[in-house]
C-alpha cells in the first residue's frame, strides 16, 4: 500500500501556505483518493497553526517542523525539514510544489531517503492494472499488483509529453505550478503533529532577498492575463519616429491596471545588448519562447511582435490567444491565435487603458 505524503511550505508572510503548495495538496488528495491510501501533509513554517487549519477539512494527518530556523529557504534546514516530515509520514510517494524553496532540496532529500525523484510534473493519475492506458515510458523495474502511478511531464521544450512510471519508493515528485487548483476550504482547528528536527551545523546566514529585477516587479505567474511587448515597441512608427517613453508608459499603465504579468519577445529584449533605446524594465526573465520561459496564464495578448514560431512555442500553455500586430500577414494571422487585430497597438493600449480607467471610478 502506498503512503502518500505532500510537502507544503509557508508564503512571504509565514502563517498561509503558498498557492503552488496547496496546488500540490489538490493533487495528494485526488491521488489518495485514487489509490485509497493514507495521505499526509507535511508543513514547513515558522508557526504552522494558520496554515494546518486551512487544511483541516482535508481529513489528512497533518504534520509540521516550526520555529525561527524555517522563516527563510536554507538548503541546510529545508532539507533536514523535509526528510524528517518523509520520514515520520513513511511515505512513498512524495508530492511538493517545484517552487524554487523545494526544488533546491527535494534531489537532495530524494537521496538520503534512497528515493528517485522526477520533476516538472503536470498530472498524476493511478492505473489500475489490466485497464488499459497510455503505455508508461521510463524505468519499469517489476510488475506490481497495485494500481500503477503514472504521471505525466514535458520534454524537449514542451515539444514532447511522456507518461512516466516507476517502481522505485520513495518517489518524489515535483509538480509544476498552475496545473492543479489551489485547494480552499473553510479553516477550522487542526490537530498539527509538531515533529523534531534534528538540525545540522548551519553555515549560511539569510540576510535578505535580492529580487532579479528594480523597480516594477513584471512577471507574476499567477496572473490570469500574459501581456507581450515584441520589438515593435522601439521600432520606428508611420511617423519615422520611435516613441519609447511613450511605449514604455502605455505597457506599465496596462499592466496597473490588470495585474497582468509582461513577457517579452528576444528581439525586444536582445536590444538591450545593442546599444539601443529599450524598455527599462525589461530583462531576458521576462523573454517567452524556445529559449526563454512557457509560462501558464489563462489568457495572453501580444502587441507589436511578429508572432514566429520560436516565440510563439513558449505560448504552449496559454489558453485563450490574441495579438495587435500592424502586420496582416504576421505569425499570429497564420493560426497562431485565437483572434488577431491588425492594428496600431499604439492607438489601442492608449483606448484600452483609458476604458480600463473609466471603469475604476
Ligand atoms: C534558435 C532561436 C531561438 C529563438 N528563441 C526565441 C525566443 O525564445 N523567444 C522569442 O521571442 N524569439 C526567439 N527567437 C527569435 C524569433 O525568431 C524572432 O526573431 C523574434 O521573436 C522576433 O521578435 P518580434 O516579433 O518582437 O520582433 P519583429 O520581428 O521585429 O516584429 C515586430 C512586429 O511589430 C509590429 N509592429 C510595429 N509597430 C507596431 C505597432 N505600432 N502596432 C502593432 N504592431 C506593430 C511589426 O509589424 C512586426 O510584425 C529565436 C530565434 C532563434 C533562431
């Protein structure tokens, strides 16, 4: 029998559990569901007492490691946290958020438990024998009377999805942020088994954060709009003028108003390297495409980009598509997008945020 265990860690604030968190709780219930296995959550914060009681309509024992040591992500202490919540739980299978705080540890841990581990998880499912499936890749080490656990990642630039399976216990999986629902309940009082963590000589001194970006923070993976900025910003317009303030405040004053997270095309970001006029707050983070980030948002809107294909590969994820490009005959008119308005982005960012501020008073 499979003992299922999800790793959860507190947000900025200490006391609520990160949205990627309780995603993965979503997950450990369906899966425990699937299997009829016991589950467990694991909490790391620095007063767990908040977050358990979001958890107590789960049914799942809760188990939590607390105090000053856990306030801030530390290899040292994440991982001695983290081994001890495995342990006490004699999971199995261990689900947790691949937020950056456990995707640091979770190898490490993996190995002191003698586990494997697989990251980039976007689905989990049990398969029970004899029904037929998707054929499993992967290590198969020995046939199994239990339900088989397969889980379901991308490859080669979200170019490939493979359905994985393994043998091997304790099997640490890594799920991928916005593919599962946040899970919400009514609080109400937990019981919290506090568990003692043995911890080792710590070396490192969290002294703060440093963000990758000054000023305006542009990249919010939990925003239900992604707004792209291609190189069309800077370019020379009908006028023979560039207008970059101009671009500059009418991509911002969007982005005030929506809370939409900004991504990029290269060529926009590329420029920066060029010596030319470029948007101050926009680095390579914010680049979409082959060789930038494939983020997931319910919605996009591209201005001012040509839509080609290595930019538009990064898009896999977004549902629901549209583009403002001056270009009839760009990417995103040859099916790249849902809906694409041949226009000046210009003119309708300038219409769209003045509407958007007429619907604030
Ligand atoms: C190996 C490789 C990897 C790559 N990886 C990536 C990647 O990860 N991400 C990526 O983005 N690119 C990538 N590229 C580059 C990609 O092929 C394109 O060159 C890039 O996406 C073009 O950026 P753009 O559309 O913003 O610029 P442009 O091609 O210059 O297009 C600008 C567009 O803006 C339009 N425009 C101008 N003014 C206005 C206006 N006022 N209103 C509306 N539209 C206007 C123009 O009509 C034009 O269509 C890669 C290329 C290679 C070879």
């Amino acid at each position: 029998m499979e003992g299922i265990i999800v790793l959860t860690h507190a947000d900025d604030s200490g006391a609520s559990l990160t949205k990627s968190s309780l995603e993965a709780v979503t997950a450990g219930l369906a899966l425990a569901a699937q299997l009829n296995a016991p589950l467990t959550i694991g909490i790391v914060a620095v007063d767990p007492e908040l977050a358990a009681n979001s958890l107590a309509s789960t049914g799942a024992r809760v188990i939590a490691v607390s105090g000053e040591a856990f306030t801030q992500p530390r290899y040292a202490t994440d991982a001695a946290a983290c081994e001890a919540l495995c342990r006490v739980a004699h999971a199995t299978i261990v689900l947790a958020p691949g937020s950056s705080r456990f995707s640091r540890v979770a190898a490490g841990v993996a190995h002191r438990l003698n586990g494997f581990i697989d990251t980039h998880i976007t689905a989990i499912a049990a398969q029970t024998p004899g029904v037929p499936g998707p054929a499993p890749l992967g290590t198969q080490e020995s046939a199994s009377p239990q339900p088989s656990i397969e889980v379901t990642r991308w490859f080669y630039r979200q170019r490939i999805e493979a359905v994985l399976s393994r043998d091997s216990r304790p099997w640490f999986l890594l799920l991928d942020a916005g593919t599962h629902t946040p899970f919400a309940a009514e609080p109400a009082a937990a019981t919290i088994e506090q568990i003692r963590v043995e911890l080792p000589a710590i070396r490192t001194t969290v002294t703060g954060l440093r963000a990758p970006q000054q000023g305006t923070q542009t990249i919010r993976p939990d925003a239900k709009l992604l707004f792209v900025a291609g190189a069309g910003w800077t370019k020379k317009q009908p006028d023979g003028q560039t207008h970059v303030p101009e671009a500059a405040s009418l991509i911002l004053g969007l982005l005030n108003s929506t809370s939409a997270s900004l991504g990029s095309s290269k060529s926009l970001v590329d420029q920066g390297g060029e010596g030319n006029a470029v948007l101050p707050f926009l680095t390579h983070l914010n680049q979409i495409g082959q060789t930038g980030a494939t983020p997931r948002h319910a919605k996009g809107l591209s201005t001012c980009c040509h839509g080609e294909e290595p930019h538009v590969v990064g898009w896999r994820f977004i549902a629901e598509r549209r583009a403002v490009s001056l270009d009839p005959n760009c990417g995103w008119t040859r099916g790249k997008a849902d809906v694409v308005y041949v226009a000046d982005a210009f003119q309708v960012i300038a219409k769209l945020n003045a509407l958007l501020e007429a619907g604030k008073g």
